[in-house]
C-alpha cells in the first residue's frame, strides 16, 4: 500500500460517537501536502486510525449544503 499522510487543518464538527470512542466527524483534510478539502469519515480517539469516508472539494460541499436546504 502506498504510504500517504495527511493533517487535519480544521476540526468543524462532530456528529457521533460510538461505545468504542469512534467518532464521525466533518474536518478540513490535507491529504499528501495538497490544499485541504472538507473530509467525512469515522475517527479513532487521537486521530490515529480512520475510516472509509468521502472528501468534498468547496464546490462540492458547496453544492450538498444547497440540496440539503431543498430538503
């Protein structure tokens, strides 16, 4: 597996926690040095370990916060 790193610029928000201390979080995510993007996934307690989760460029977030004002 290819090695990556990344840094949580921001810690916007977070949404869940689970029994094991898991929690589901909205952040902004440097991924491998690039610009960060809006990230959201499940965290370990300490950031150490993560989840599979889905990134979002500011157009694309952007365009989710509309259609969930539709809703």
């Amino acid at each position: 597996m290819a090695e990556f790193n990344y840094e949580i610029v921001e810690e916007i928000a977070v949404l869940s926690e689970n029994p094991k201390g898991w929690r589901k979080e909205l952040n902004l995510v440097s991924w491998n040095s690039r610009p960060p993007k809006f990230d959201l996934r499940d965290w370990a307690p300490g950031h150490e370990k993560m989840g599979k989760g889905v990134t979002l460029t500011n157009e694309e977030f952007e365009a989710l916060q509309e259609i969930i004002k539709g809703m």
